[in-house]
C-alpha cells in the first residue's frame, strides 16, 4: 500500500474495483480504503492480471503491505490446486482437568458455549473437574434479542481510538484548595 500521508499508518480496504483474473492498467483504479481522515482510491503500480488478492474487504492494511499480485502474463489466470501435505498434528499435553466427558461436551453444544467460555464456568467436579452439573448451573449474561452487532466504520474506529488515548493521557484529578480570607476582608 503506498503512503498516503504523513501520519497515516494503515487503512481499511473498502472495495476492490477489479477481482482476480482481471487485467489492470497501468494508473487504473485498483481499489478503494478508508482512513480516519478521508477515503482514498489506489491506482494500480503496474499493468497486469491480478493473480490474487491479499488484503481482503474490511481489513486493515499497513502502509508498505502487499495489497494483490499482478502478473504481466496476457493468458488467464488459473486456479489454485491444492497440493496435499502429511497432516502435522501437534501433541499437547493436558491437565487431567481438562478432559470433558461426552455428557459435557454435549450439553455444552446444546447451550451454544465454546470452549473459549470454559474457562468462565465455576468447577465442583473431583480435582477441579467440569461436570454436567456445573455446565447446566452456569449461565451467560442475555443479550437483548433485537442486538445487532455493526462492524465499526473507520471514522467511528479513529473516534474511539482518539477516546482512549485521551482517557491514558489526559489526567484524571481535580483540585480544590480552601482559603479562610475573613480576616484579609475585615481591614
């Protein structure tokens, strides 16, 4: 991605005007990214096909990061083919507390927790175990059914991200000193 300012560090892609197998000249509009300050269109460094994205919509991009692939050759790009690897599996040794039972294992699905939430459940079971017991008593907080989770707009990021670094820098306190000054008032 080129620079696009001084205090510009990354930006949002917004939309890619060309998808792969497209041929792309020279200066041509290649996409679109948003910053905290102003939406900006990159033109394409080169002429050739795009032989693969790899900024995808939505995600943030460095300056100096490589957005897509261009190949100068004029015959179609081709697809992919997957090369199958020996499966590396890597062995990790667990805590005896760590196993689950298939009753927990299923009851969990059942209530839509990941194993990411495991960690908040409380353990009752012999050794510090999660029984089923455990995983029917815990419940997460409710969000309200009419939520709708909106990905932040790049404004609203650099909005918040201004927020916080205010909140760190900014110091807290106030002062209040008292002075008795009626004997200053009485002369």
């Amino acid at each position: 991605m080129p620079k696009l300012g001084e205090s510009i560090l990354h930006a949002t892609v917004v939309q890619w005007f060309k998808k792969v197998g497209d041929w792309v000249n020279l200066d041509e509009p290649l996409l679109e990214v948003s910053t905290d300050k102003v939406n900006s269109e990159i033109p394409s460094p080169y002429s050739g096909r795009i032989e693969s994205i790899q900024v995808q919509l939505g995600e943030e991009a460095e300056v100096g990061q490589l957005l897509a692939i261009l190949t100068s050759k004029q015959e179609p790009v081709e697809e992919e083919t997957s090369i199958s690897q020996p499966l590396q599996v890597e062995i990790k040794e667990t805590d005896q507390r760590d196993l689950f039972s298939p009753s927990v294992l299923r009851l969990l699905k059942e209530k839509g927790l990941g194993l990411d939430t495991i960690d908040q459940i409380p353990r009752s079971g012999c050794g510090g175990r999660l029984t089923k017991k455990d995983v029917e008593s815990f419940s997460l907080p409710k969000l309200h059914e009419d939520t709708e989770r909106v990905k932040m707009s790049a404004l609203r990021k650099a909005i918040a991200d201004n927020m916080v670094r205010s909140f760190y820098e900014a110091p807290h306190a106030s002062l209040a000193t008292e002075v008795d000054v009626t004997h200053i008032v009485k002369r």
